[in-house]
C-alpha cells in the first residue's frame, strides 16, 4: 500500500540532498522539491548568448576563437553591457544600475521578509582575452533565472543576478572595483585616478554609473542571504584530474605594486658601459629577483612583473626611467608582506649596484577571502544531485566573491579550463562543462534557498 509516508519519502529521493543540519524551519515543500530536482538549463540557449555577447570587443573580423578586448569602461563595454540588460529583460527582470555602474536585477521571493541570494559575475575583460572568464558566470546566472521564470516555480528567498563593473582592473590599475564599492572599499581618492587620459569620475559616468553618490552604492553586513558565484577555473587542475565541477575554498590575497626606477637617459653610442645608469637594467634585474624570491620557498605563492614602460624607449637612447608592476598573490598575507620586504631589500640592492633609484609603492590590496563552509555543502549537493564528481580548491585569481565575502557567505563554482589557458584569446571551457557549471550554479541556489546559511 502507497501511504504517505513512503511516497513523501520517495519525493525526498528526488530532490536535491541538503544536509539535515543546515534544513531551515518550516521545511520547504516536497512538492516543490520535486519539481527542482528535474530542472536543467538550456544549453543551447545559453550558448547562443555566449557567443552573442562575444561580438562586442571583438577583433575585426574575426571569429569566437579569437578572443575578446572588452576593456572595462571602454566603447566595447557599453554595447556589451547594453546587450546584457536586453537579455536581462528579456527573462521577465527589470535590471538597475547602482552608483558604481553594476547591473542589478532582483526577482522576488515568496517570503519577502527573507534577504536575497546574490549571484553573477563580470563581463569586463583584459586586452586580448577570452569569451568565457566572467561571461559565463554572469549569462548563466540569467538564463536560471529564465528557467525559473518560464517554470513559474518560486523560491524561497529573493535572487539578485548582478553583473559586476571592472573586476578585471586593467583600467585604473585596480581590479573588483563594482564590488568593492558595494563592500565600502572604493576610497573617494581612487575617482580622481586617470588612464588613458580619462578621469575614473568620468568613466563611471559613461557606463551609466553616478561617482557622486558612490557610498550609496554600499551594502551592510548580513543584507543577503549569500553569494555564489560560477566561474571558469582559470588554471589546469580539474581537466587533469578529469573532475567538472571545483568548489572554491578560498580567494588568495592580491597586492600590486607600482616601481619606478630612475637612471638616466643618454647616448647609447658615445656612453662607456661604465658610466651609465641603465633603469631598464635595473628593472630586468628586479624582474628577475621577484622570480627568485617568489620560487625561493615551498608554497603556491606567485609573484608576476607583467606591465612595463620604459622611457624614453628609443633604440639609440640609454632608458632613463621605467615604470613597471609586481603582483604578489597567496592565501596568507603574512607571506605576502614577507615576500614584499624581500623585494624592497633587493631592489635597494639592485638600486646601489646600478645606480639607480627604485622606488615601490602599494597601488592595490585585495585581502583573501574564506568560502563559507555552508554554501560549500549547498554546491555539493547540487553537484551530487547532478551526478557530478567535485573538488574542493583555493582560486589563484581574484574575483568579485571575496569582497562579497566581507559583507556575507559567500562560495563559488569553477569548471575546467581547458589547458589551464585563461585571459587569452585561447581561453576555452567545452560546451558541456558549461552546461554542467551553470547546472550546478541553478541547484546550489535552490539548495541554499532552503538552508540556513548561518550554521
């Protein structure tokens, strides 16, 4: 005989597993349940988008394979953005700009006393990069979203999709800037800096943003329920070990350094070797010392010297000045401090040898980031409910997740990469990995909906 109890129980079998400790009270309905457990993006749909919004900032006539310049703040920017907030109304949402020029979305929840679930991404690139860091993220978020809407199935707690502006830094020389407006970390000083002959103020301005009133772009502590965020992995660890789907356990530290080092310029053809004071020698010397000092203890700490100018930067000129980064990214800040004063030491060094001057100043910090370990378990079901195997790992990139971090629980998904190869036009995650990362975005969403995140 089919009672109740055996046919609730065979419902449960169906739904996405969340561990007991974490079920919230009254408990969500089984009927309900069963109706998320069949749910699954489109595909298709979502492919369709992704290689829409690849027009925007692509190389002339090229293709999706070679990649994407979307430069935050930049002509190809806007349209992409513009694009996005089609597509965001196209799904039933009506999407907002707040101060910092992040695009927000809300749909409403069944209980709207309950604070949202926040989940998204960016859509800003680097120069000559790739079609899915960001991207995916963010057009899956919409597209489950769609899938809601088009099912007409509720959730619990209100969704926000977000996309976030610059979180790739490339302009201004500091990343994650839509979020860290949101977390209270955008300093008034930062809207005075200029990049290519453009004021910070400006560029807000022309994405639709309101720098007048940045501080009303913040949120408090505990004003959504979490944050999850789907991302490409950007590094080679799940395609080697053959696994879709990588739960974050944490975002390293980021500290950008600016040098500049001054010699001086002269004759390069009646200037005895002796006698000059090459600052391009010296920054190659400095480069170098970075890689040592980095590689000169056991660690997953990398240390990067990726932009350079030299002045005057003439075949028959000695450099007088060159200016030039140093990144440093681990998951201690102490080790980052400690390799940082291994740098200075040497490059006082460098500087005496050379005869020179080198002077290191902090452009940028952004502090590492724990996922919560309950959003962790809401990714995992989903993950298990999908049949997908999973592994936790630290993400060696910086993302909008870790200043969401400082306000709430915050997690994210990664999916392979393939080659480890990313901020690249061969950039390039396979269709299906897609699918399965947006996939487990949906359900680790209704699975935190019906958890208590504060366990």
């Amino acid at each position: 005989m089919l009672t109740r109890r055996v046919f609730l129980g065979a419902l449960a079998t169906l739904a996405i597993p969340v561990p007991r400790r974490h079920w919230p009270s009254p408990l969500w309905r089984a009927r309900s349940q069963v109706e998320l457990a069949a749910l699954r993006i489109d595909a298709t749909r979502l492919r369709h988008t992704l290689e829409s919004l690849s027009q925007f900032g692509r190389p002339a006539n090229g293709s999706f394979a070679d990649g994407v310049s979307r430069l935050a703040y930049s002509d190809a920017d806007v349209q992409g953005r513009a694009y996005v907030l089609d597509l965001i109304k196209s799904v039933g949402l009506s999407p907002r700009l707040d101060p910092a020029g992040n695009i927000l979305a809300r749909r409403d929840g069944a209980d709207a006393s309950l604070p949202p679930i926040v989940f998204g991404s960016h859509i800003d690139s680097v120069p000559n990069g790739g079609n899915f860091d960001g991207d995916l993220g963010s057009l899956s978020a919409i597209e489950a979203v769609r899938l809601l809407n088009e099912r007409k199935i509720a959730t619990r707690h209100p969704l926000e999709v977000v996309v976030w502006a610059n979180e790739e830094g490339v302009a201004f020389n500091n990343g994650l800037c839509g979020s860290r407006a949101v977390a209270g970390k955008l300093p008034p000083e930062e809207l005075e800096h200029v990049y290519n002959g453009v004021k910070k103020t400006d560029a807000i301005r022309k994405i639709g943003g309101d720098p007048t009133r940045i501080p009303d772009a913040r949120r408090s502590p505990g004003s959504f329920h979490c944050y999850v965020e789907l991302h490409i992995e950007q590094g080679g660890t799940l395609e080697k070990t053959g696994i879709p789907i990588g739960v974050v356990e944490g975002i390293v530290a980021i500290d950008r350094y600016d040098a500049v080092i001054r010699g001086m310029a002269n004759h390069a053809g009646t200037t005895p070797m002796p006698d000059r004071h090459d600052a391009l020698i010296a920054a190659a010397q400095l480069t170098l010392a970075v890689r040592e000092i980095v590689t000169s203890e056991p660690g997953r700490q990398v240390g990067t010297v990726g932009h350079l100018e030299v002045v005057p930067n003439a075949p028959n000129v000695i450099p007088g000045v060159v200016r030039h980064t140093i990144e440093l990214r681990d998951l201690s800040a102490s080790k980052l401090e400690r390799l940082a004063q291994a740098v200075r030491d040497r490059a006082r060094q460098i500087a005496a040898a050379t005869g020179t001057t080198i002077d290191l100043t902090l452009a940028s910090h952004h502090e590492a980031a724990t996922a919560s370990p309950v959003v962790q378990d809401a990714i995992e079901a989903a993950a298990d409910h999908l049949r997908l195997a999973h592994q936790r790992l630290p993400s060696g990139a910086g993302h909008d997740a870790q200043s969401m971090a400082q306000l709430g629980p915050m997690a994210m998904i990664f999916v392979p990469s393939i080659g480890g190869i990313s901020h690249s036009p061969r950039e390039l995650t396979s269709w299906d990995d897609c699918a399965r990362g947006a996939n487990a975005l949906l359900h680790a969403v209704l699975a935190a909906d019906r958890m208590d995140v504060r366990s």
